[in-house]
C-alpha cells in the first residue's frame, strides 16, 4: 500500500493560536515553483509578463492568507520591476512574505527567480509590491499585525510605509486637481 503523503505543518503563529494575534513575517512567507512551457511564451519567445503578473498575484495571495487566515483580494500592485526575461524551459519560483500590515490592508513583497533546471543557474527577473485586503462575508476585516524580527524585515516594513504614504499623497493629489 502506497504512504499517504501529508503536507507540511504549518507554524502556527507565536503569541496564540487566533487569527487576530500578531505573527511574524516568517509565517507569511510562501513560495511557488511552475515550469515555463510554450503554452506561457510571448510572440518574442520569452515568458509572457502577463504569466508571470499572474504567478506574482497567487504568491501574494498565498502571503496575504497565510497571515491573516482569511480571503484576501488584491487592491493593487505597486511596483513590477521586469529586470531579464525568463526562457521556455525553466522554473518560475515566486517567493513571497507580508512586509506591512495596516488595518484590513496589507503590503506583500514578491521576489521572482528563473532557474535552469539542467545547471541550477539562478537569476533573478522580477520583484513586485502589491496591496492585498484581508476580507471576512466579502467585507475588508482587520489584519494581525506584524512583528517584523529581523534588521531586514524592519528595513522592509519601514519602505513600504513609505510607498504607501507616496500611493495616499499622489491619490490626495489627483483627487485634489478634480475639484
């Protein structure tokens, strides 16, 4: 009879088992590997940036939900940095984690690598920002907070403060040249 494989268990978070509690960054953190076919190539012959938008917002949402324990939906990306193509042919790895928390709002960091499955030669292609929204009966809900640990998590937290007080100013900015 074949082993049933179970899946990895899941951190639970450190200061209680409720999904009001604070958690850390390393509990949001997720990952997501796809081998790049054809079916994902562009006319050029390399990996449609729409294919790769769509593995950033699944890793996203994979962060968003493994810290907030619930539904999340995306309010908007920030930033896409497309830095070298990805090829037909490699794997797609998205690493994700939760950067900021604010009330029912989150910010999730996206790092994009493209391996060669032959070499294992790593580069990465890709980084992203994008707000995702934590909602509860389709109603945004308020988030744990976060408890960023390390020097970088911080330095993470504290640049996402500052692209999200950049994206408020030019939205007051725009809405102001309305009137």
């Amino acid at each position: 009879m074949a082993e049933e494989i179970q899946p990895p268990e899941r951190p639970q978070p450190e200061t209680g088992s409720g999904a009001d509690e604070a958690r850390t960054v390393a509990h949001s953190r997720s990952y997501l590997v796809r081998w790049m076919g054809l079916a994902d190539a562009n006319s050029a012959g390399f990996i449609h940036g729409g294919t790769v938008m769509r593995m950033v917002d699944e890793a996203a949402g994979l962060a968003a939900i493994k810290h907030s324990s619930r539904r999340v939906v995306t309010a908007g990306m920030d930033r896409m940095t497309f830095v070298t193509p990805v090829f037909v042919g490699e794997l797609l790895r998205c690493s994700s984690a939760v950067n900021a928390v604010w009330r029912s709002s989150m910010e999730v960091g996206v790092r994009v690598e493209a391996e060669n499955p032959f070499t294992g030669e790593t580069r990465h292609t890709s980084t992203a920002y994008l707000t995702m929204v934590a909602l509860e009966d389709g109603k945004p809900i308020t988030a744990p907070q976060l408890i960023a640990e390390s020097e970088d998590e911080l330095r993470r937290q504290r640049e996402a403060e500052l692209r999200r007080e950049n994206r408020l100013a030019e939205r007051d900015q725009i809405r102001g040249a309305r009137d």
